[in-house]
C-alpha cells in the first residue's frame, strides 16, 4: 500500500497541494468572518450573511473535490493486484506508451508499463503486478520467474 500512495503522491502531489490551499484559505476567511460577525454584528442579518456565504464556499471546495477526484480516481480505489505470465509487450510509437499483456488464470489484462520494466520483462515470464486500476500503469513489478534463465 505504501508503493500505491506513494507513486499517487508523485504523480499528483501539484494538485494536491493546491487544493490544501484553498481549503486552508477557506477555512481561515470563513474563521475569520465568523469572529468578526460575533464581534461586531449580532443580529440575525450578519448570521444569515455568513451563513450563505459558508454554503457557497463549501459549494466552491465541493467543485474542487470533485475535479481532483475526476482526474485522479485512483486515490479511493483499492490496488489492482495480478500475478500471471506475459502474454505478450507493445510500443506505440504515436503515444509513446510501454504496454504488457499479462494473462492470468483465462483472463488477459493489457497494463502500461515505464521503459525499464518493458526491458526487463520476456515473454512467458511469471510476475506479480501492482497497478492503478482505472490508469492500468504498473506501480511495482516483481519477476517471480523469468523464461530468460531457463
């Protein structure tokens, strides 16, 4: 688990950094206005201010939330895990993507891979995979037997 969270953060750390930032804005101003509403205007109008603005703010930091987990939904979603044999591993070239075939049991999975794994890796041999399951790129790769050494 610690290899999954790991590779999202850096690969989204930007995002999430400024979407800290704007919470934490956020929740200061809106601190803030409720300590000078209570200070200074205790009448129901001040409250009934405050209390839209707090709404359309928590809209804001929904529209937010709710961008960054459409870009990157892999952050609530469990780790795919697969171990089987490669079946088979492409280049396209108009991409530039590294993709491996990994068939397990009857089903056949096509994951995207970095450059050195896609070196590394043979047809045939058995590996244990741990991947994004809606990106399908390869967090960590273990080569459990390789055909190359037979």
């Amino acid at each position: 688990m610690e290899d999954y969270y790991g590779y999202l953060w850096s690969t989204t750390w930007p995002s999430l950094v400024v979407l800290f930032l704007i919470f934490g804005v956020i929740l200061f101003r809106l601190i803030w206005k409720f300590v000078t509403t209570w200070r200074n205007a205790r009448h129901a109008w001040g409250f009934l201010l405050l209390s839209l603005k707090i709404v359309i703010w928590v809209g804001v930091l929904g529209v937010y939330t709710q961008l960054l987990l459409f870009s990157q939904p892999d952050w609530f979603a469990e780790p795919g895990l697969i171990e089987g044999s490669v079946q088979g591993k492409s280049f396209d070239s108009a991409l530039s993507i590294y993709s491996v075939d990994i068939r397990s049991g009857t089903d056949q999975t096509k994951l995207y891979i970095d450059f050195f794994v896609y070196q590394r890796l043979n047809v045939d041999d058995q590996v244990r995979l741990m991947y994004l399951p809606t990106r399908r790129e390869v967090i960590r790769c273990e080569i459990v037997s390789s055909s190359s050494l037979l």
